[in-house]
C-alpha cells in the first residue's frame, strides 16, 4: 500500500520480500525520464528516513536515476546495533530482484552510506562476474574502525567484477585518505575517487554550514556524473 513519507514528496511500501521472508521496508523516489535505477542502503546508525538518505534520493532522481532506499531489519526493530553480515547480505538478497524488477531492463546501481556500501560490495564480490549491477556507489566507505587502520575491510573489493565509484571525505576517521587512495589504486580500472576536501565520515566540514540532506544531494549528483560515464561506456 502505498503513502507518502515524511517529507510527502516520495512513495513509500512495506514489502515482504526473499524466500526467507525477510520483511524490507522501502521508499522509491522515481525520476522522470530515469536512465538506471539504484538501490541504496543507509549507514550503521541512521534509517533510509534520515535527511542525508533522503538527499540521496533527490539527488539522484533529479539527475535521472531512480532510487530505492531500504531499511535493514535491524533498524525497523529499533535496535541499536547492526545485524551480522549474513542478515545484512539476504537483505540485499531480498532487495536486489526487486530494484531489478523496477528497472525494467535499465541498468541497475547498488551501493550506499559507510555500512550499507560495504555489504552491497560483499555482495558484488561474492557474486562476481554474476553481480547484475552496472556500478557500485559508496559514500564514506568505511575502509577500517577509527584508530585501526591497521586492519583494512578492503580484501574482498579485488572480487568485484563492476566498477565502483567512491566519494570519500578528505577527514573520514574511518577511511584515512592516503589509504582509501591507495585502495583505489589498486582497484583501478574499475575504481573511481572522489573526495570532499575536509569532510568527515558523514561528509561534515569544519564551519561550514548546509543540511545533511542538501550535502548529500551534491555528493548524489557527484555520483550521478560518474554514473552517467560508466553506463555510457558499458551500454
């Protein structure tokens, strides 16, 4: 059934969806002559509702590409702490033959904020050369814990068999920069970097002002141009 968010401007349905029967709450935000459809996932801390998500969303769609946003369960339970990787992952497994389903035989982009990119990319790398996706898109990647850059989360992107395209705050204490540059490197040519000088792992500059959702409405429209390349490049 659907109605309107929060904001009253998007759709939104609870969908009961996999073979599990995992429940998967989503918001779709549709642009008007789309040319793919992603689906985006949220971060540890904060739901698809969350303003930054929500730039996301309008973001994209104002640049063509329509979006799927969706919560993990773990955030419909209201629990503080995420679900394991393989609750998070038949999530995605959940979602992925829906966002395939809206797209109708447009290209499909998977990825999203800090957690939810780096399980759509455990996904990608676990698939392989299976993975439907056109691109992967991360926003603040979460290369290591704060303070153990000694112990990357990288192992797994040599895997992926699409390209990704990562927008990275210079100042990310969960991504250092020269080690998320480093990583791009060797994830070249499939991998693209974009960073915002100065800003933290939620995109945040030291005095500068702007909302969380109209920063992430940049960043989507960031995106939107290195998306619109890789589509061009591989249709």
């Amino acid at each position: 059934m659907m109605t309107p968010d929060a904001g009253g401007t998007h759709a939104f349905e609870r969908l009961t969806l996999g073979s599990a029967g995992i429940p998967v709450s989503t918001l779709w935000t549709p642009a008007d002559r789309p040319i793919a459809v992603a689906a985006i996932a949220h971060g540890a801390g904060a739901g698809m509702q969350h303003p930054f998500m929500t730039g996301l969303a309008d973001g994209f769609a104002a640049g063509g590409i329509s979006v799927l946003r969706f919560n993990f369960p773990y955030m419909d339970a209201r629990r503080r702490m995420p679900d394991r990787p393989p609750a998070l992952l038949a999530t995605w497994d959940a979602i992925v033959p829906e966002v395939l389903r809206r797209a109708g035989g447009l290209p499909v982009v998977i990825g999203g904020k800090s957690l939810g990119g780096r399980i759509a990319s455990m996904l990608a790398a676990a698939q392989g050369r299976d993975c439907p996706a056109a691109a992967l898109v991360f926003f603040g990647y979460p290369l290591h814990a704060p303070g153990k850059m000694d112990r990357l989360r990288d192992a797994h992107l040599a895997q992926v068999r699409v390209p990704m395209v990562f927008l990275q705050g210079g100042n990310d204490a969960l991504a250092r920069l020269d080690l998320i540059e480093a990583v791009v490197a060797r994830l070249h040519p499939l991998a693209r970097l974009h960073v915002v000088p100065g800003g933290d792992h939620a995109f945040h500059r030291r005095g500068a002002r702007g909302s969380d959702q109209g920063t992430a409405r940049e960043l989507a429209q960031i995106a939107t141009g290195y998306l619109r390349d890789l589509i061009t490049a591989t249709s």
